[in-house]
C-alpha cells in the first residue's frame, strides 16, 4: 500500500507540475509532452508497474540464445544468484536478469554518454547537453572501445552474449510490462547492443577522469602573474603531511622513461576564459586491505566504499556468478557484464579512483577558415572533420561538424564555447578514454583470479579510468596497485592549457605498467587508498591530479592504532564521521575571534563548537556551523583578490586557505584591498562567523527545519528524473566532503563493501537504494534506512544452485527455447 501510496503521488505530482509549468511557461517544455493518458490507463498504465515482496515470475522461461539450463536463485533482498553451465549462457543470464531489474536506467545512461537525450526528453537544456557529449568524443570513445573489445575474442564473447541477454528481456515485454518511464515519456525501449555497453564503461571513465582544473589553472596564472599564482595555488598534494598509497620510503628500483621538455613555457600566453562541464568533484572512494597480522581471526579483510553520484536505480547491481570453473559475488554496472567490485572463493578486491590527470587541453591554430589544416611544429598538418547528427523528438535533425586533430575533438569554437567565454577559441582535448582499450578483459579475469600473480595480470592491461585495485588474498597475501595508461609528462606539462602548435607539449610516452605504484605485504600490516597522492617524493614521475588531502590522514591514524580488528570495526572506519579538517583548523580560529563583536547567536556558536568532538554526525547544529564559517571565511578572504585577476578563476582551495592561516596570520590576502583600514584574521573570522550564523538562521526559517548537519547537509538520492517524489531527501546520515564517510548533496558511499577471507568468504555490504529500478516496487529503496544506519547485509555467497538458505525465496530457470 504504501509504494501504491507513492506512485499515485508521484504520478499526480508530475501531471500538476507539468500541468502548471505549461501553462505559465508555454516554451520550458514545448516539445516534451507527456504521455499521462497512457500511464493512468488501468489496463497498462502505471498500475501493472507495482510490485510487492513476493517474486512472482514464471519458475521457467524459455529463451531464445541459450545454450543450455540456467538456474537463478533469488534471496530476500531480490539478489540473483546464477549459475549457468558455460560463460556464455552466464553473461547471457546476466543481461536478462539486470535488464528485467534495470532497463530504463541501461537505456537513459547510454542515451546519456551517446548525446541522445533529444530523441526521447527535446529541450534547449537536452540538446545543449547531447552537444556536449558529442563535442567531448564520446560516440568516438565507444567506437575506438569496441575495436579493443571485438579484438580479443574473450572479451566479444562476453559483450555480445550479455547484448543478446538484454534483448531476450527487451523482446519479451508487451506495453503494459514497459517500465513506468517509457510510459509517461511516450517511447519504448530499442534494442541493446555491444556498443551501448562501450557507452556505459566510457561514461564512467567520464565520470571518474573528466574533471580538469586547466582553464583554472591558466586563467590563474594569467590574472595574477607566475610569482602570485605558485604563492597561491602550491601543489599541496606531496608538500603537506599526508600519508601516499605506496609506504613512504619506498624504493623504485627502475629506470624512468624520459621525455623532453620545452625549453620555456608560459601557460598564461594561451589563457582562455572556458568554463566546461565537469563530473563531481566529489567522486571519489575509500578502499584498505589489513593482513592477518592486525586481525583477530588471522585472515586479511578487505574493506571499500566507492563514493558516487546516489541515485535511483542505484549505479550498482548486486549479483553472483557462478560456473563450474569459478564463482564471484560482487557489484555489477548495469550494462556489462561481470563484477566489478567484489570476491571469489580466493580473492577479494576494491577500486578507488587514482585520481590522475589524464584529460589536457590545447590550444589550436587553424591554417584558414575552412579548417583543413592546422599549425604544429612549424607545418600545416590535416584536420579530419566529424558530422554528428543529433535527432531532435520534434524539431528535426541538428548537424554538427567536429574537428579533429591528433590532440583529440576540438571541443570549443567558432560555433560552440561557453556563454561567458572571451576567447581565445579553438580548444582541443586530449582524454585518455579516447584510446582503443579494453578494460571489460580486466574484470573477466579479476573474477576467476585466485591468487596475488593472476590478480596482476587481470589488472596490467586495465587503461582508464586509472584505478587503485585493492587486493586481499585467502593465502594471506594483501596488496594494492595503482593501475592505468598514465602519460609520462615533464614539470607543469597538463596543469594548465598547452599549445597544440608544439610538439614537446604532446604526451610523449606512456609510464611502464610495471613501473605503477605498487605494495605487496607491508610490514606495518595494512593499505589503503582514499583518492590521495600515491606516492612520496622519491617515485621519479610528475602524476598531476586532483587529490584527497584530509581523509587519508584519518584512515591511517585509526588503522594504524588498531589489533585484533573485526568486520564491525571496518563497519565502524566506513562510517566514520571525523572531521580532521576541522580538528586541524578550528582552535586556532576560535582563539581569533573576537568576543566583544560577535552577535548574540554568534557567541552561542562558539559554545557549541568549543564543545564540539569533530564528529559530523547527522543530529548536529556544530557540523552546520563550521561548514557554514568557513565558506563564508574563504569568501571574505579571496574575493577581492579574485576580482583583481582579470580572468575569471576560482579561489584557493578551503584547505589551502587554513593552511596558510595555521603558518601566518598576517597572510596579505586577508587585508581586504578595496577597504582602507588592513583586515587581520581577528577581523574576517569574527566578520565570517557573525554572517554564517545569520545565514543559518535564515535557511532554519525558508526552510522551516532546525540546521542540524541532516538538514543544512541535506544528502539526497535522486531518481533519475530528478522527481522528488521518486527521491529521498535529508537522509538521517553524518559525514561530508573530506570526511571517511564521505557523504554531501547527492554524492557519498554508493556501495559499502567488508570482505574477510577466510576458509569461506565472511562478506558483508549494502548500498542505498535496491535491486528494482521500479519506484512502485517494493525492491526499489529497500536498502536506504540500513545504509544510512550503518548496518550491513550478510552477502549470501552461494556454493551451488542446490544449495539451502532461509534467505532464499525464488528460483527460476531459464532454458534454450
């Protein structure tokens, strides 16, 4: 009754505001009608979508494709369980299962990556958004993946035996079995295909290596000039006290590849005001392995929490997959096959983006306005040119022509830049998912490895996104490497927009597999990974990237301390809510403050922050306040100096700024330049925490709730749509940006995984949301409270389909027709 409940509210939500939008705004949706008439239809609307507890479909399907008997266990979560008699008739079965589960957000995704919205949802926004990943290569970057993918006969297989899954499923459905999405937007699903599956993988790759802090960087540098910027903006990530992946002290006992340097470069001669659309900058993950050594079963355990965008359908499907040669339970990616993050009988492993920059930009000359050649180390070398046709629901076909040069697309120009842009245009991009690679064969391999050799040749051939796998072993081995096609590049090469006419500037080698980051049984007995620097300053390579700088503090300080360590306690390091970045900065600028020009609710705040443990927990005023009085802080100090760049650039980082606070308080940049008296740290933190406050008591009064760190931090999971009556909102959870739980708007632990290897596998995990990516299902949030909670399901690891379990409540088989 109660999903009956929500589907009849978000359906009668979606028609009024659609309804009111029209009306009053005729153009916002001119073009994407909604099909309400067919989803209130009693016969095949919204209605046959609702699904109770029970699993009541056929015990047996007869499916064209198969060649042989399937038998797909399913537990009380609505995990399935296969177990198939060859490779192809398990990926096969996977595509089916994950399909029936999941197969609007499959659809969306890829729609999505393929810069095909228009063709089902036509707005401005839809289209701008198509032309986006169009301009940024993605149609491109899936062809150049199914080469890789088509060449090896493994990885064929796999991708074509899962498509044919997901058609079955496709094939099977009659209108009034279409998921509610293709009802109320009026279009039905089309037929899967392996290059819809390179789209998934390269979206993702998008996802975890898109962001690029180049234009920033240039645009720095050129309002502030060299000596300001390098004051400003320092590469923090090996400067300060942080703890690499790789042990500090670590020898490298190789040779480093060489490559050549220009003889002078200045970035802000090439400086161009583009703002582009990024990924998160909150993607990230925590992973660690701890040796038996520090346990008190004395087998390693392997913890990871992968920290993505939350939504519904969750990006993970949980699954097991089982053979007569191997059997792995794990998370899948709706859309290819195998596991991703997860275990066999001998093995456990977790992933953790690596962080690198591997996306530059470059500046390019055209030799004319026809742009058949462009300028690079001094000769015209040819373009080639790229027609992308964008299918518009009901406007028509929109064509556009791409650049490419051996850089990559040239994203930005003549007919396509950012509305605030002043140029210079002509901006190509060099990403490394542009390259022919094939990371489904690192996962089919991962999945049947057995010991700390094969788990490294599963990963040597993994490209992007670059990863930190972790690994632990039941032999007691436990090792973590950082793994992907990293570029090789000379001092500042990559930070800021290069000249695409000057061959030094081109990525000129790639580091040696075997020359990645790597440790095996560190004698201190645990490793881990939270998107930090991998490594101290003795690894001879520049590897620029965007890197956590608090997190990894925390998690080897308790990992460090800890003997005897059970799975609750990884349980409890999950979920940490410690805030080392407040631990750090708050006495000093609480002892700033300046008591007698502090308003009434300011002088309230201090009380409660002095008496705070750090602890982001959810039920909290202190998280809100801190948060609150340093963005403020950061705001008063670097605004002046940011409007006297002239080019826009973002500010320092709110690490950065405390740092320099912590070494001096008579930093210039905190005298404020546009007033006559000289501003102190007394004077802007007292002035920061007057407003923060005010602006507290503001939000508590819009929003008539109290700001305890659940409302002001407001976490959310967000349908697809975007529709709240799908979503959840102000979900009881602590945590935050820079925190072990690393939980904020609707970004956080997308999968929470507590892996001891043991004779059998002691595996644990959950994630917030369900198996169903149907809202009127009983499965579609089942998961949401437990995961806020920090409580964890025991993963059923199954030993064979005949196996018995309390858990388990349906089986189907599924057989060759």
């Amino acid at each position: 009754m109660r999903n009956v409940m929500r589907y009849s509210v978000a359906i009668v939500g979606l028609v009024l505001t659609v309804a009111v939008c029209y009306v009053l705004d005729g153009l916002q949706f001119k073009g994407m009608p909604l099909a309400f008439g067919r989803v209130l239809d009693p016969f095949h609307g919204f209605w046959q979508n609702m699904e109770g507890p029970d699993i009541a479909w056929d015990d047996q399907e007869s499916l064209e494709g198969l060649q042989g008997k399937v038998t797909v266990r399913y537990d009380s979560l609505r995990i399935p369980h296969i177990f198939a008699e060859n490779d192809h008739d398990l990926y096969f079965a996977q595509g089916y299962v994950t399909a029936r589960d999941r197969l609007f957000q499959m659809d969306m995704q890829t729609r999505a990556a393929a810069g095909r919205v228009s063709e089902v949802i036509e707005s401005p926004v839809t289209v701008a958004l198509d032309r986006s990943r169009r301009r940024t290569g993605m149609m491109y970057a899936a062809e150049q993946s199914i080469k890789a993918m088509n060449a090896d006969p493994v990885s064929k297989a796999m991708v074509e035996a899962y498509s044919d899954g997901v058609n079955a499923y496709i094939n099977s459905l009659s209108y009034a079995e279409y998921p509610m999405e293709y009802k109320l937007l009026d279009f039905k699903p089309e037929p899967w295909t392996t290059f819809k599956s390179a789209l998934l993988l390269k979206f993702m790759a998008w996802d975890l290596t898109g962001r690029s802090e180049d234009f920033d960087n240039t645009n720095a540098v050129a309002g502030l000039g060299n000596p300001d910027y390098e004051r400003l903006f320092p590469d923090l990530a090996i400067s300060t006290n942080n703890e690499p992946i790789v042990p500090k002290g670590t020898i490298y006992d190789f040779t480093a590849v060489q490559v050549t340097a220009p003889d002078s470069f200045d970035p802000a001669g090439v400086a161009p005001t583009l703002m582009y659309p990024q990924p998160d900058p909150m993607n990230g993950s925590n992973n660690w392995a701890v040796a038996g050594s520090k346990t008190a079963s004395g087998h390693p355990i392997l913890c990871n929490d992968p920290h993505l965008g939350l939504r519904l359908p969750s990006i993970w499907y949980e699954i097991q997959l089982s053979t007569s040669e191997h059997s792995v339970y794990g998370v899948s990616l709706p859309g290819s096959p195998a596991v991703i993050i997860g275990f066999n009988r001998d093995i456990s492993w977790g992933v953790t983006n690596a962080s690198r920059d591997v996306l530059d930009w470059y500046k390019v000359i055209f030799q004319d306005e026809s742009r058949k050649a462009y300028r690079h180390d001094n000769q015209w070398l040819p373009t080639t040119e790229r027609i992308e046709t964008i299918h518009r629901k009901f406007s028509g076909d929109y064509n556009d022509t791409i650049i490419f040069t051996q850089h990559g697309p040239v994203v930005y120009d003549r007919t396509y830049s950012d509305p605030d842009s002043t140029g210079p245009l002509n901006v190509a991009m060099r990403w490394a998912g542009h390259d022919s690679t094939n990371e489904v064969k690192t996962f089919y391999l991962l999945n049947r490895a057995k010991n700390h050799a094969e788990y490294r040749q599963a990963i040597s051939g993994y490209a992007c996104p670059g990863q930190n796998f972790v690994f632990a072993a039941r032999d007691g081995d436990i090792a973590l490497t950082q793994q992907g096609r990293f570029p090789v590049k000379w001092t500042n090469q990559g930070r800021f927009v290069m000249d695409g006419g000057e061959k030094t500037h081109l990525w000129q080698a790639y580091i040696p597999a075997e020359q990645n980051p790597h440790a095996k049984n560190p004698e201190r007995g645990y490793l881990f990974s939270s998107n930090q620097h991998a490594t101290d300053t003795l690894y001879p390579y520049h590897i620029y990237g965007s890197y956590d700088l608090t997190r990894n503090l925390r998690i080897s300080e308790v990992l460090a301390g800890m003997r005897g360590i059970k799975v609750e306690d990884m349980f409890k390091l999950q979920n940490d809510n410690y805030n080392e970045f407040a631990a750090v900065a708050m006495p000093t600028l609480l002892q700033a403050l300046q008591g007698d020009r502090l308003n009434p609710s300011a002088q309230r705040a201090t009380g409660v922050l002095a008496k705070w443990n750090y602890m982001n927990d959810y039920e909290l005023d202190a998280p809100s306040l801190w948060q609150a009085w340093m963005l403020r802080l950061c705001a008063i100090i670097w605004e002046d100096d940011m409007l006297r760049a002239s080019h826009r650039a973002d500010p320092p980082s709110m690490f950065n700024t405390m740092l320099w606070l912590a070494d001096s308080t008579g930093l210039a940049e905190v005298d404020d330049s546009r007033t006559p008296q000289r501003e102190t740290i007394k004077d802007v933190a007292t002035r920061a925490l007057n407003e923060a406050v005010l602006e507290l008591e503001s939000f508590a009064k819009t929003e008539g709730v109290p700001y305890t760190w659940q409302n002001y931090n407001n976490l959310k999971v967000l349908h697809l749509t975007r529709q709240m009556a799908f979503s959840y909102a102000r979900i009881p959870v602590g945590g935050g940006a820079g925190i072990v739980n690393a939980n904020r708007n609707n970004n956080g632990a997308s999968w929470r995984m507590v892996v001891e290897m043991g004779a059998e596998p002691n595996a644990y995990g959950v994630f917030p949301g369900g198996q169903s990516g149907n809202p009127g299902s009983y499965y579609y949030n089942r998961s949401i409270s437990d995961w806020a909670a920090g409580r964890y399901h025991k993963l059923l690891f199954l030993r064979d389909a005949q196996q018995d379990d309390p858990a388990l409540q349906f089986t189907q088989t599924l057989q060759a027709r």
